[in-house]
C-alpha cells in the first residue's frame, strides 16, 4: 500500500479533450476531440498528441502519436510552461479505423519539433511546428486547446487525483 501511495504522490496524469488546427501551407483544417495527455513526474513532464490523423481535402492521414518526455515545466503566471525543441520519433496510433502499418509517422525516422505548452489541471495550449522542410519542403503547424473532464477518483474536487484523495478515502473508512 505504501509504493501504491508513493506513486500516487509522484506521477500525476492529466487527459484533455483538445481543439486542433493543422496548418500546412497556409491551409488550415480543424478537428474536435483529439486526446492529449500530459503527465507529471517529480519535475518533469511528458506530454502526447495521441492518434494524430493529418486531414486534409476530406482525406485521413494517419500519422500517429508525438510524444515529448523529461521537459522541465517553468511555473509562469499560474501556469505550468513547457518547451521542447528537438527530434521525436512518432509512434504508431491505437485509433481503432487503423492498422499498426497505417500510420506514417513511424516511417519518417526522427522528426524536429518545437513544442511550446502552457497548462494547467483543467485547460491546455499548445503549439507544434513539425519541421518537415527536408523530406517534403514544409513545416506543419499545429495549434492545440483544450480542457479536462472533471478527474474520476477526485474525493476532494480539487481537480487533482493526488494523495490528498487517498487520505480522504481512508479518513472516510476509518471514520464508519
């Protein structure tokens, strides 16, 4: 129970329902519902731009999740600020509508990004530049902003599920 209430305390995980808008060459789409999740260890962060699907023309392209991981977070006006400027290698989604082959992110090797993020427990931002200059002359623009659904097992509604809600749970028990 102790490792339980340590990792508890040292690993916070915060899932967005996000707003994104892609632009690549001065062309924007816009998609509603893509999941970003950024979760906190210690003083780091990772954040995930999960199932990434390109659209463009009324065509999917699935290309897959962007993860930065160990990016110290700078408290900046009430705000957690995170910046990431360096290569990724994308992973294949788990979207459902596509097999592990389908994504294409995988195949491109390591790609620079530059990621700057601001969030807090319940609302995100987020910029991506996805510099594919190289392989295919353009850079992609992504915008990100969303917000959290309120937290399941947050006893307290502090809308954090941290050790604070463990030792409410256990108040409540021992109480009865």
């Amino acid at each position: 129970m102790f490792a339980a209430v340590c990792c508890a305390m040292a690993v916070n995980a915060t899932s967005y329902g996000c707003h994104l808008k892609v632009t690549i060459n001065g062309e924007s789409t816009e998609q509603d519902q893509v999941p970003v999740e950024v979760v906190k260890n210690g003083n780091t962060y990772t954040l995930t731009l999960k199932n990434f699907i390109l659209m463009a023309d009324g065509v999917s392209l699935p290309v897959g999740n962007i993860e930065v991981t160990g990016v110290e977070g700078v408290d900046e006006y009430g705000y957690t600020v995170i910046h990431y400027n360096n290569p990724v290698t994308i992973t294949p989604g788990n979207d459902p509508n596509y097999g592990e082959s389908d994504w294409i992110g995988p195949m491109l090797g390591e790609v620079p990004i530059d990621l700057t993020s601001r969030f807090i427990s319940t609302a995100i931002s987020a910029n991506i530049d996805i510099d594919l200059s190289e392989m295919l002359g353009q850079v992609i623009g992504v915008s990100i902003f969303g917000v959290a659904p309120q937290l399941k097992g947050d006893v307290n509604e502090d809308n954090e599920v941290n050790i604070t809600d463990v030792n409410n749970v256990i108040d409540i028990i021992v109480s009865q």
